[in-house]
C-alpha cells in the first residue's frame, strides 16, 4: 500500500530521537554482522557491505569470508543504518536496518542474485518501539534512555547527572547539604552504591558541558556482568563526536532573581540568579576517517546569602528563634570577641562558579580498527562555602576544586568472528576549602518563646568553621578490555573482558581542628561560661592507595526471535597497596589489629532474558508486511533476572584508618566538661590560634593525655553487595501507547556497619523513667548544670576514646512495584507517568550514623530512611502547535521517615545518637505538661507518631514526614521563519511552579507549603541538666515545640515561583530530516555553502517541495482497480465487470484525492524541520483511512475478477509493491 512507506518512515523518525545504545560492543560500539548467500542458499565471499549511520552519516565497509560471513564495529553509529551489499555480476542490495528490542548485536543476513530486484523493505530486528521510555538495551535489563534533544525540552538542568536520574521511574531524589551535592536512591539502597560512567568509563563527576552530551541512561537494572562496579544504579552517559556534517549547537540560560515573583522579600524566599553559557561544534577533518569535536561550558551563579544576619523576623520565627534573642545574642559577643569579627558581614551573595570543556577526536584508522580520543577539564568555586542559616557570616569560608582527564578506545576486529575493545582513563581532581576566621567554633543552645506561643529550641554558631580547612587530592587509571566471538549464524555471541582500576587519594580534613566551644544558654554566654570544649588534634593527612580488579564472561544468546537470553558470571576484588601502621596496644586491649587492610575475591552470577510475544497478525522481525497489512507493534514483551551486584571497596575507609591508628601521631580527642572547660580567649585565639587549648583546664576528670581515636578494619571486611532481581510484563494498549508493570527486590548484603570496641556496654545505672535505659557512666560523670555526660568514663581502656571497627555484617530489604503508562496520545501529546510501592527495611547499629535506645552496638532492623513508599512521576509534552509546545516534570513523593531524638548524648558513648523517650501526656510532670503542650499545636501525623509510642523510647524512623511535591513547565518555541527554520528554540521555564500556585491560591500566612523540600526537625527533646536531688537519676529536658513542623509557616527555606528563559541553536543538519533522507535511500548532506544551516542536498532534490511528496506518494499506490481495466483484454473482462471495476476506481480516487490533499497540508504546515511526534500523530487517522481505503478496494477487485482473473491481476501488483513489502511500497531504483 503507498501509506506503509511514509508510515514506517515516521516511525522511524520518531525513534530516531530517542535512539538507545544496544547492540553494543562495551557501552557506545554497534556490532553489525550477517551472512551473505546467493539465490541457491550457497555463501558468497569478496561482497562489500556497506552501513551508513542516520545519525552520523559515517559510513563503515568491510567484505565478506569465504563462509559470507562479515563483522562491522561501529563506534557511536547510533543504532539505524542504510545497510548496502554489492559484488561485482550482481545487483546491488539495500535495506535498512534499525535495532530497537533487547538485541546485543544487529543482524543483517543478505540474499543477492544476478537478476534486478527491488529495494528490500524496512528490516526490523526486533520490535519497533515508540519514545515511552520502555526500551530496555540488553536482555532483562530495565532503563531509561534521554538524549540531550529530548532532555533539552525538558524544565531541568542538562548537565545535572543526578537530575537526570530521578526521571527514571522509581529512582528517590536526595537533596544536596552544605558539604554533599545532590544524588539519589535505586532499589533503597545508598548513594555510594551508584556509579556514574562516561564513554563506558567510570568518570568523577557529575557534569559535563551539556553540547557534549550525546546521550544518557539511567539503568536501574541489568544482567550484563559487564557492567560492574556498583549495587544500586548505573548512569551511564556517551559524549558527542564528529561527523560527517559540521554539526553542534550553543544556549545561553538566564534565571535572573528580579523574575522570581512572591510577596516576601527575605533572603530564605528569594530567587537566584545564574547565567549558563555552553557551546558545541564539530565536523569532519576527512570524510570518512577523522572526526573532531569540542565543547565549552561557563555556569555562574549567584544565591542570596542566609544567615542570622540577613534574615528578618518571619524567618527567625520559621528557625525557632525570636529576633530579641537573636540581637542579644550579638550584643553579648560584641563583648566577648574582636570587634572587626563580630558582626563580619562576608559576601552578600553566595557565589557558585563552574567552568567545564570537553574535546574529541575520532580516528577511523583503517576498516578493521577504530581510535578515539577524549580529554575533559572541569573546575568550580564557592564563596561563602559551609554556612548555615543559624550561623553567623564569620563561620564560613570558600572552596574551590577542579579536575580533568584524558580517555582512549580502541575498537578493532580480527575477523568477521572475534571483536575487541580497549578503553583507557586517566583522571586527576583536586578540592580546596578555605575558612574566613582561625578560631574555634562556638555554639548556644537558645530557647524562645515564639510569637505563635510555642516554644522553640535553636543551636546557634559563631568563631571559625569546624569543617574547614580541606584539602583533597586524587589521580587515577581505568583500564578495561573486551573480547568477542561471534560464532556461525550469529546466534551466540561470547564475551570475555576485563577491568583494572587504580586509585590513589589523599586529604585533610579539619574535622573540628581548633576545637568547638558550647554554651548552654545566652545567659552562659554572656558569663563567658561554656559548658563543654572538645577538640581533635594531630588529625594526620589520610591516604589510600586502591586497587580494583574485575573479569567476567557471558554469552547473549538469541534461542529464537521472541527470546533471548544473557547470562554469565563476574569475579571481582580489591585490595589496598598501603596498609596503616601497626599499633600493638590496640591489639592487645581489643584483639584487633590496626594494619589489617581488605582484600577479597568475589563471583557474582547473573542470568537475564527478554521474550517478546507476537499478535496474530504481526509479522516476524524482518519479513516486512504482508498485503493490506499494517505494522503492529509486539502484543507483550516479557523481561526479567537475577543477579548479584558489587560495589567497590570504600576507598575512603582504608584513609580514614590511616589517620586514626592510635599511635602518638594519628588523630585524638579532648573533652572537658564542668570545671574542666578552660576559659575562651577569642583576642588571644585569632592573634595567635597556637594560643587555643591543646588539653583541659586543671586536672580535671579528664586524663592530661588525650585519648586517641582509632578506626580498625574487621577481619573479613568485605565491599557492599546485593542480591536483586526483577520481572516485567510490558503491554501495547495502541500502537503507539504502552503499559508496563516492573516487580523487583533487593536483598543487601555485607553492607558496611560500625561497632566502638571501647566503650564498657555495662550499664552504670538505668533511667526508671525513661523506660530503664541504659546509661554508660555513672552519675558522678555527667556534669549536674549541663547534663553532659564525660565519655571516657564509658571506655574500656581510657588511654582510647572511640574504636571504631568496620565490619560488613548488615543487611537490607526492598521490595518495589512500579506500573507505568507512557507514549503519545491524541494531538501529538508524548507522556510517561509512572506510580511507584515501595518497601525498605535495613539494619543499622547507633555508631557513626545510626541511633539507639541502649547499647549502640547492637544491630536492629527498622524502616530505612531512604523509603519512600509512594513515588509518582509524570513527564509531559502537549504540542500547542507546528513551533509551540510545553512541556512538563511532576512528582509526588510520600514522606521520607525521621526518628524523634535527644539533642545531645545520655547515655555516655560519646555521641548524639540517642532516641527521645515518649513522656505521656497528662502525667503530671513538667516533661509531660510539655508534650502536651507540643501535641496540641503539633500536625496530625506527628501527633499519631508520637501517641503510638507514648510510655517508650521512640523506634528508629517511626515518624514519617509530609509528601513532597514538585511541579515545573516549560514552554518552547521554535520559529520557521527568518531564516531559521526551527533550529532556534527559545523557552520560557519556571522554577518552583507549584510554589507559586500555593501561593496563588492561599494567602501567604496560609501556604500549605507546596514545593518546597521540608526536612523535619527530628530533635524533641534537649538536654539542660542532670538531676540527683532526692536520690533520683535523672535528666532534665526542654521539649522542643517545634518537633516535626514542616508546614509553610514553618519551613524558612522557601524557593520562590521563578520564571527563566533559555536559546537553544541547533547548528548542522537537522536529526529529523536526516532521518527522512536515509528512509527514502537519499543523500543526507547539505549543499554547498549550507553545511552551518543545514540546507538542502542530495536529500532534498530527493524530496522536492512537499506537492513533490505527496505526488511521489500517489504514485508509489497505483488503484487496484485502474490495474484490472487495464488488463481487461489481457484477461477478459466482460462489460459487468468493466462497469463495477469503473465505479472501483473512481471512489477509490475520489477518497485518495481528498485525503492526499489533507497530508499535503500538514506536510506545508510542518515543514521540513518538523515535530516528529506530532507529525505522528496527526497523520496517522489519514495514513490508516488510506490504507483501509486500499485493503478494501483491493478485496473488491478480487470479489469482482474470476480466481483466473485475479491471479494474472495480483501478479502485476506484486512487482510495484516490491519483495516483502506492503502494496505500493516499490521504490524506482534496485
């Protein structure tokens, strides 16, 4: 039929922007292989074979064996190829070739002959998918693919790795911190269980110039054991290279603080402003051989500055402080400290500069080998860096890093059977951090009495920075190597690789260097009377020098179209070159040994497998169609696994041992509490911090040798693992819509948990009131006015204060449900929504981390805090018009959950790890009268929370926080005129969209708090004092009010509506019409002079004007009708029959006529640099109404002619339809 052509090339076109990276050789290599045979079935060797890339536009030859056999690698070819077989005697063969199921290699077997033959039809190997996201690359696996086309469309920030991530479904955004940047969660596991790759190498960083993006993948699972290093999810990103066209692109955004709207005008409210400038071009050097490529990016941005100072009295409020306590509080110091430090304002903008650039050079050294080379160049800086919105400007500092690195691959084939692949990376990085002030860090506990009459309980900051100065540095090589074999048919393919990964760091970090003072209460400040000093000393340089190894072998084996399966296995292991020193005292006191390093060896089986059912009517990938036949995508595809996944050995816990042996050089602790405390000297300490207290005042109950801190590493220790598994069922509801349910779960194991061998588990006493809890030190070492217990009263061997030891002991739960909708609807609309059930549980000790309710070392299962049990994502594009469209991202999650706790440490370990007991209501206590004070003004949820645990000491996580909503659009316009034909987009974007409606719709004191990120104030009680009066054993509490708030009114950090714009230029030949091009066999270049614009070549002398295509169209569709009358004294009509073929032909003209008149308008209105998906989907009623037309008219003829008539009348429609094809679908050359 003349409709199948033009449908099938839209379809293409549509997938053309969303292509995967299958059938891959590594991760950015195509395989393409076959067989050659004559007419009689015999191979055929010397055929040149010859695969045009659409994308590219490269084009790669190879010959055939003496068995017909050839093997083409091609590098970032992007997944569709015009394929062309050609030998001397014969005529030459074409067709194309475009992978889009779960297939590890494209296959192409062709049959040739010496006699003309038509173009071969569409070969599909596989199932021809749409855009929903269901395009799983291997076997098994479950992903999402964005290009930097798509994505670009999008309200989101490009360059942003863990942005992207989150469109997956399923995948938990976690929100950055001050000292942590932005990442997520897959499968409920922890971030440090992600990997990020580039170019199928792992790269250390989080951003690239987004022109040199060419595509991203968020996997979430896989069953290739050539995929390691990780147990969570996988980010695997391709940069861009040259072509065969000059071809890249340039955008500037702009978010500008003046276009953030909202009534408020603190700081906590106010928009940012950043500009981010990227470029990209690149092209070919020689045609066909060498490519280059190169792309710069400058992103500058400004925040404003939060800090007690800028902030005003609603947000003193929304902090939980009163601004009278606040301006005492600066009075109180202006007579503590220097004056030119007090009130040291610092920048009045929080500045965040990037700068990044990427190069590429692609060398195709002969047919056999292909050499790439990349290098790229990153460096950020930030200043103020570390302050907090309770802290003043003087806490800060700045911060600068940078990095870069240098990549090389090698692709080659031996023979048409063996393939290989060789990739090298060397990256180095480098980060520094700068504090304004070198003094100590001092802290005030301050209660207010709110304007809404609650009480709040604030902790705030002065001095200098504990976390600051740092300094990082780090270098490291990636080397791997695959092997493949891909025996007879193609049926196999075997693959054999290897991964050795070197790595050596070092760093300082300040880790409360100068030490932290803290006050109990302004009063105490004023008196200059801190209740407690603690500070680290002799914190040594950490070093680590790693050594990661890995090698696997697999099979992908094709049993039959519908299924395929990979499986295979991978040994993996990791050692660690220089040990910390060994420090026989710790042996002797706890039988651990401070020199132990790990080192393991690990197999890890995976199996994984896609089977693809077929409709009735569908015909087996590559047999085209049938006559009057429409294309059908698959009825279900059936995919799942099994596997175990290894992340690697924490480099950073083998540094941190370094550093922390025990030994008289490594790192150690002073605490001083009570009388112990020395006095503050903040003149003397900023003249001269060798001034600062190296030991407590006096004798005190603290020994005069500082107890050192040691980390051990267990016997045993081994890298994180999990067990993971998956089953999807992936249903077509239309031809262009899917529904898709994914079953997963996750089994954790060996994951990383800390035990403290040095603290006496024995209780000194219980707290009756509080449920009998444990307390580690006796009375007599909590200091009575503050309630601060002296740690070293709880050590085994008071020569140590906290041994730490690592083990891998712990374990993890998740089980997840996901059902997900996603294609293009009515009117050209392209979605993906997604629902998400989930359920995490994990182990967890109170050291390091963790929280307890006695003994810290005890492992306790519990709700993890990564769970979020409901996750919905919807991702949105409704086309308004031929240049307008807008786009949208929404999410909603479900509360994250948090743990009621004390502020401050009582049961002796050291550490504030310990979980608030439930005082009930209506006791008659003054700690029960505050409860019940909270309970009334407290959300419903945390009431519930903290009623269920009346009477007991709160369950880890027990509490669950409000959902969380997001919503932005973005809005994009694409002009056809001027010149620019659609290749400028200018977009106008909102930030915080859903912040915005909040406000429209409720009055700025009743915002419900509509996307913003709340983060629960988890701490319910603190500490003020230990009371023995009476022979009672008690501490004494200040019920923090404000437990749990996280509506509007309580939530200071508030992201305003904000509205950005942004230009995109496309520059080179546009995907789409290239795509065009290579469906119809035509030339993909520009012509001369046009190559910056793209202008019309070879392909548009193809096309001619659009009356040119919808003629050509008509023509390739001659009526069946018109056919038989022209053969009527051939075959014999008689004049009944000569009259109803008449009427035949002339409705069917009539019907053609107008419907061809309507396609002829969309293909103006659109023009030739149109919107695929709305292309689509517009002419999809009026392709399928010719086609019905033409199935219809066809069985008319055939009811009309005798089975004689017929059989001579079907002989001449079968050559103008050409072999395999649909009626109509000849093309006019072999």
């Amino acid at each position: 039929m003349r409709t199948s052509r033009l449908f099938a090339a839209l379809l293409g076109c549509t997938i053309a922007l969303t292509v995967p990276a299958a059938a891959q050789l590594g991760g950015t290599t195509d395989i393409i292989t076959g067989v050659v045979r004559n007419a009689e079935g015999a191979p055929v060797a010397d055929v040149t074979i010859e695969a045009f890339s659409l994308e590219t536009e490269i084009t790669r030859r190879t010959t055939t064996d003496a068995r017909g056999r050839y093997t083409i690698l091609f590098p970032d070819g992007g997944g569709q190829y015009r394929m062309t077989a050609r030998v001397v005697g014969m005529v030459p063969r074409q067709a194309m070739l475009i992978r889009q199921a779960d297939e590890d290699r494209l296959v192409w077997n062709v049959s040739i002959a010496g006699t003309p033959v038509r173009l071969d039809q569409i070969t599909v190997r596989g199932n021809l998918r749409l855009p929903a996201g269901f395009d799983p690359p291997t076997p098994g696996s479950t992903e999402r693919n964005m290009s930097v086309e798509q994505l670009a469309r999008l309200p989101l920030e490009v360059t942003d790795l863990a942005a992207l991530a989150t469109l997956a479904p399923g995948v938990v955004p976690i929100g950055a911190t001050d000292s942590t940047a932005a990442s997520f969660s897959v499968a409920g596991l922890s971030p440090e269980a992600n990997a990020i790759t580039l170019d199928g190498l792992l790269f250390g960083s989080g951003s690239i110039p987004q022109e040199a993006l060419r595509q991203t993948r968020v996997i979430t699972s896989t069953y290739d054991v050539a995929r390691g290093q990780f147990s969570g999810g996988l980010i695997a990103s391709t940069t861009r290279g040259g072509s065969n066209f000059v071809a890249g692109g340039s955008q500037y955004q702009l978010r500008d603080e003046d276009l953030a709207i909202g009534p408020d005008t603190s700081v906590f409210v106010q928009g940012f402003t950043q500009h981010m400038i990227s470029g990209g071009l690149g092209g070919p050097l020689k045609r066909d051989r060498l490519f280059v490529f190169g792309s710069l990016q400058a992103r500058l941005r400004d925040d404003p500055q939060q800090t007690l100072l800028t902030a005003n009295a609603s947000d003193f409020t929304r902090l939980g402080i009163n601004s009278d306590s606040v301006e005492r509080f600066t009075d109180v110091l202006a007579g503590l400290m220097p004056a030119p430090t007090v009130l040291m304002a610092g920048p009045a903008s929080r500045s965040s500069d990037n700068l990044s650039g990427m190069g590429r050079l692609d060398f195709v050294v002969s047919p056999t080998h292909s050499l790439t080379l990349r290098g790229d160049w990153r460096g950020t800086t930030q200043d103020p860096s570390r302050l907090g919105p309770l802290a003043l400007p003087q806490t800060g500092g700045t911060t600068e890093s940078g990095g870069g690195g240098v990549m090389l691959s090698l692709s080659s084939r031996f023979t048409n059977g063996f393939m290989n692949e060789l990739r090298g990376y060397w990256q180095t990085s480098r980060s520094d951090g700068a504090a304004y002030l070198s003094l100590p860090t001092g802290r005030v506990q301050v209660a207010s009495a709110l304007d809404d009459s609650s009480l709040g309980v604030a902790l705030l900051t002065f001095g200098g920075s504990s976390g600051l100065p740092t300094r990082n540095r780090s270098r490291g090589l990636e080397i791997t190597d695959e092997l493949s074999f891909i025996p007879g048919g193609g049926g196999h393919r075997f693959k054999f690789g290897g991964l050795l990964l070197t790595n050596r760091s070092s760093s300082l970090v300040a880790g409360n260097r100068l030490g932290t003072f803290t006050y109990q209460s302004l009063a105490a400040l004023e008196a200059d009377q801190p209740s407690v000093f603690t500070r680290s000393l002799e914190d040594a340089e950490r070093v680590s020098s790693s050594l990661s190894w890995a090698f696997y072998a697999a099979d992908v084996w094709m049993l039959s179209r519908p299924l395929q399966l990979t499986y295979g296995v991978r040994v993996e292991g990791g050692a660690f070159r220089e040990a910390p020193e060994y420090n026989p005292a710790v042996e002797t006191a706890f039988g651990a040994r401070t020199d132990r390093t790990p080192t393991e060896w690990h197999l890890s089986p995976r199996i994984g497998f896609t089977y693809t059912v077929r409709r009735a009517n569908q015909p087996r990938p590559g047999e085209g169609f049938a006559i009057g036949q429409r294309f059908t995508p698959p009825a279900l595809i059936i995919r799942g696994g099994i596997g175990e996944f290894r992340s690697p050995l924490p480099a950073n816990l083998v540094a941190q041992a370094r550093g922390q042996t025990g030994l008289a050089d490594a790192a150690a602790e002073i605490q001083c509490i009570g009388a112990a405390v020395p006095t503050p000297d903040w003149g003397a300490y900023l003249a001269n911090p060798a001034s600062i207290p190296e030991q407590c005042a006096g004798t005190g109950p603290t020994p005069p040798e500082a107890p050192r801190t040691v980390l051990v590493i267990g016997d045993g220790f081994q890298a994180p693992r999990a067990w993971r598994g998956s089953l999807a069922f992936e249903r077509s509801l239309t031809q262009l819509l899917r529904a898709s349910l994914d079953l997963s779960f996750a089994h954790g194991v060996r994951q990383t948990g800390y035990l403290d061998l040095n603290l006496d588990a024995t209780p000194a006493f219980t707290l009756a009131g509080e449920g009998n809890r444990p307390v580690f030190v006796a009375p007599s070492d909590i200091a009575a006015a503050s309630g601060t217990p002296r740690f070293t009263a709880s050590r085994v061997d008071s020569t140590f204060g906290r041994v730490n030891e690592a083990r891998s002991f712990l374990r993890s739960r998740t089980a997840q449900a996901t059902l997900s909708l996603g294609g293009i609807a009515g009117r050209g609309i392209v979605m993906q929504t997604s629902y998400t059930w989930q359920r995490v549980r994990d182990e967890a000790t109170g050291v390091r981390g963790g929280s307890t309710a006695g003994d810290p070392n005890a492992a306790a299962w519990a709700r993890s805090t990564r769970e979020r049990r409901h996750n919905i994502l919807v991702t949105l594009t409704y086309p308004v018009g031929p240049s307008l469209e807008v786009t949208t991202i929404g999410r909603l999650l479900s509360g994250s959950p948090y743990t009621p706790m004390v502020g401050n440490d009582i049961n002796g370990d050291g550490l504030a790890n310990d979980r608030a007991f439930i005082t009930p209501p209506g006791t008659g206590s003054a700690d029960a009268q505050a409860m019940q004070d909270l309970l009334a003004i407290a959300s419903p949820r945390v009431r519930d929370c903290l009623l269920g645990q009346a009477g007991q000491v709160a369950a880890r996580n027990s509490c669950t926080g409000p959902w969380q909503g997001s919503l932005d659009l973005q809005l994009n316009w694409r002009p056809a005129g001027f010149g620019l034909n659609r290749r400028l987009m200018i977009s106008v974007v909102t930030v915080n969209f859903l912040h915005g409606l909040d406000q429209l719709l409720h009055s700025p004191a009743g915002e419900k708090g509509w996307g913003l990120t709340p983060r629960p104030d988890g701490n319910l009680l603190y500490v003020t004092g230990f009371d023995t009066v009476g022979g009672g054993q008690r501490y004494v509490y200040r019920v923090n009010e404000r437990f749990g708030a996280t509506a509007g009114s309580a939530n200071a950090f508030r992201p305003p509506f904000q509205v950005g714009v942004s230009m995109r230029l496309q520059i080179g030949p546009d995907r789409m019409r290239q795509a065009l091009d290579a469906m119809r066999g035509g030339g993909g270049r520009g012509g001369p002079g046009r190559a910056m614009l793209g202008g019309p070549g070879g392909g548009a002398r193809l096309f001619g004007s659009p009356a040119d295509l919808v003629r050509r169209l008509d023509s390739m569709a001659p009526n069946p009708a018109r056919i038989a009358l022209e053969l009527r004294d051939t075959i014999l009509l008689d004049s009944a029959q000569v009259l109803q073929l008449t009427l035949v032909r002339d409705s069917l003209d009539a019907r053609n006529q107008a419907r061809m008149d309507t396609v002829l308008g969309v293909v103006e209105r659109e023009g030739t640099n149109a919107n695929p998906e709305r292309m689509l989907t517009t002419l999809r009623p009026m392709l399928e109404g010719l086609r019905q037309d033409r199935t219809r008219a066809v069985q008319r003829v055939q009811g009309i002619l005798t089975p004689v008539q017929w059989a001579r009348v079907s002989l001449r429609l079968r050559p103008l339809q050409g072999p395999g094809m649909g009626p109509g679908m000849r093309m006019d050359r072999p």
